[in-house]
C-alpha cells in the first residue's frame, strides 16, 4: 500500500522535470539560428579592433596588426574574400563555371580609375557611374553567354574576359596605361583614404566591403530567386516543368555577382593605388575558383575563408622561399619549395584528395561528428538517471 503512492510522485517528477520534445526542438533550431548570428558579429567586431591592437602572428603577417603594412595585406585578404563570396554566388549557388569574372573586377578597378582621372567627378559620384557601367557590362555578357551552358558557357565567358585583358594591355588613347597599369589620380579622392598613415581607413573600408557584399550574398541566397537558382542547377528541365524561368534567374544571379565584383574591385583600387592589367587576366579567374573551392563549394564562409587564407599564404610564401632555412635545404627540396605556386599547388592537391568539400565540409563533418557524441551522452545521461529512478 506504502510503495504504490511513492512510484506515483516518483513518475510525477519525472514527468514534471523531463522536456518536451517540441521544446527541445524549438530550442534547438533557436540556438542554430542565433549562434552563427552572434558569431559572425562577434567576428566583425574583432576584425574592426585590429587595427587598434598590437597582435603579432610571426610567419603569418609581417608584423603587429596595427602597423601599415599588416593593415594592408589584411586589407587585401579581405577584399579577395569579398570576390571570392561573389564568385560563390556565380559558382556555389547558380553552378555557373565562368573563367570571365575577373572581367567585372576590371571593370571597377580600372573603371574608376580612368573616370577620376578623365573627369573631374568625386569619389562616390565616379563610382556610381562605374557601377552602373559594370551592370550594363554584366548584363550585357550575361545575356549573350546564357544562351549556352556547360562547358561552352565557361568558353563563352572566357573569349570576353579575353577581349578586356587585350583592350587593357592594348592602351586604347592611353587610357589604360598598358602593360605599366594605370596610377590612382588622388585629386578627388578623400583624404582620409590617401597615404600610408591612412590605411587604417582603407582596412576598415575593406571590412565594410565584406560585410555588405556577405549580406547581399546571404539576402539573395535566402530569396525565391535564389531558391530557383539553386533548383537550376540541380535540375534545370523540372524548373521548366513547373513554370520557372531559369533563363532570367541565372542572368539575375549572374548580374548581381558581377556588380559585387565590380564593386570590391573599386575598393581595391583606393587600396592598391592603382590597376594593373593581371586584374583582367583569365588566371585571376581561376585563383578565384580556386579559393572558393578551397574553402568549400556551396559555403558562404568557406568562400570567405578560402579567399583570405589563399591571400595570406601566397603573400607569405614568397618570404618563406626566400629564407635561410630553404635556402639551406638540399636542392631536391629547395627548388620545388622556393616556388611559391609550387607550394600553394601542393596544398590544393592535397585538400582536394583529403579534405573533399573543402575547409567549409571539414569543419561541417566535425561539428556533425561533436554533436552525435553529445547526443550519444545525453541518452547515456536520461537512461542513467531513469534507471536511478
């Protein structure tokens, strides 16, 4: 009679104290949506504080991380990883292989510099006109190059990036200064953007650059045409099936990734202090494909990460081959490691065989692997504390 109403409150308790399912659902898909939220903010404000830091990373920058020239090869990373993001878009998304990116990053590049120093237009002023010029560019070899697919669409873009490399190294009116690149005019630039004192600027500016082109990305992604792009390149025939547009989806994706490239290739001028013609060159592309292919295809932080570490590393590498300690190696080694491409080749290689879905995959099997085993103790845990029960 005793042991009935003990088992009672016992099973009470438990019922009172265990979760609900939905809860831990709902819970659950809370926690995935805000913690990379707060992340990635948490991220941005430590990438906005370097610059007021005194980080030293030896062997990965040149020096503290609020002396000019770290601030600029950081500057630099980031906005290679603001092109990558944008080529993701082209590639990871809509799964158009274009060897012609590099095209619209020229556009801005050497856009806004011939307009500043042809004109005597201001900063934002100019670049809205180049803006504008690489939407009617995009537009332009989009439509042309999306009457095909495949590997004549890849072909296609290729003969147009082609065709800017040569009017660029060709110095129509001396325009584009030719194979000597052309100088920023600084005349109607900022002045908190010109100099060497004022790269500390020119860092923050290149971290804006990322942040709003990540959320253009992210916001087109997460449209309905985004959506569609993606079920394109899946499946472009059930598209059509169903009453969608392929067409004019991929041609919209296709713009909006080339106005981002035409974008952060203007933010790379004020960078650079000026153009030079391998901006223009079919090889730019690949490095881009490259990247986004390190980092993990189909991954918006991948992209980001693939840009960045392929910059820091081919920055580095070239004062890693020029050390002593290669120098001192027997010359099997010292010949393959004092060749930067060598290195950077070797390590594409082996991240393709091993690491198939890039860093972005990687990271994505750990996690996947982490959170089974907390499952896992979690079901030890309820069983152990049912079985005290």
């Amino acid at each position: 009679m005793t042991t009935t109403p003990t088992t009672q409150q016992a099973s009470s308790r438990s019922d009172e104290t265990a979760p609900l399912p939905a809860d831990d659902g709902a819970r659950g898909a809370a926690r995935r949506r805000w913690v990379p939220l707060a992340t990635g903010l948490a991220l941005v404000v430590l990438l906005a504080c370097l610059p007021l830091l005194a980080i030293s990373l030896p062997g990965v920058l040149p020096g503290p991380t609020y002396t000019p020239g770290t601030l600029q090869v950081l500057a630099l990373a980031l906005l290679v990883g603001a092109l990558a993001l944008s080529y993701h878009l082209l590639f990871g998304v809509a799964g158009l292989l274009s060897f012609g990116h590099a095209l619209y990053f020229a556009v801005g590049v050497y856009g806004l510099a011939i307009v500043l120093d042809r004109t005597d237009l201001p900063l934002l002023p100019a670049a809205c006109v180049v803006l504008v010029g690489g939407i009617a560019v995009a537009h332009v070899v989009g439509a042309i190059s999306l009457r095909v697919t495949g590997i004549s669409f890849a072909m296609v873009t290729l003969a147009f990036a082609q065709a800017g490399n040569v009017l660029v190294r060709r110095n129509p009116a001396g325009a584009t200064g030719g194979e000597e690149g052309l100088a920023l005019d600084t005349t109607h630039v900022p002045d908190v953007l010109v100099g060497v004192a004022n790269t500390r600027n020119l860092y923050w500016l290149a971290l804006a650059v990322l942040v709003v082109v990540y959320a253009i990305v992210l916001w087109v992604e997460r449209s309905r045409a985004g959506h569609v792009a993606a079920a394109t390149r899946e499946n472009e025939m059930r598209v059509r099936v169903v009453g969608g547009r392929p067409y004019l989806v991929k041609l919209l994706v296709f713009v909006v990734a080339a106005t981002l490239a035409t974008a952060v290739g203007m933010a790379y001028l004020l960078l650079q202090s000026g153009a030079v013609p391998r901006v223009t060159s079919a090889d730019f592309t690949l490095t881009l494909l490259v990247m986004v292919v390190l980092g993990g295809v189909g991954s918006r932080w991948g992209a980001v990460v693939g840009g960045v570490l392929y910059t820091l590393l081919d920055q580095r590498l070239g004062a890693l081959a020029a050390s002593e300690a290669i120098a001192g190696l027997p010359s099997v080694l010292r010949v393959p490691l004092s060749e930067p491409l060598f290195i950077l080749g070797t390590l594409f290689v082996l991240v393709v065989l091993f690491l198939p879905g890039g860093i972005a995959g990687a990271a994505q099997r750990l996690a996947h692997r982490s959170g089974r085993n907390r499952d896992r103790q979690r079901e030890v845990a309820r069983d152990t504390i049912e079985e005290s029960a």
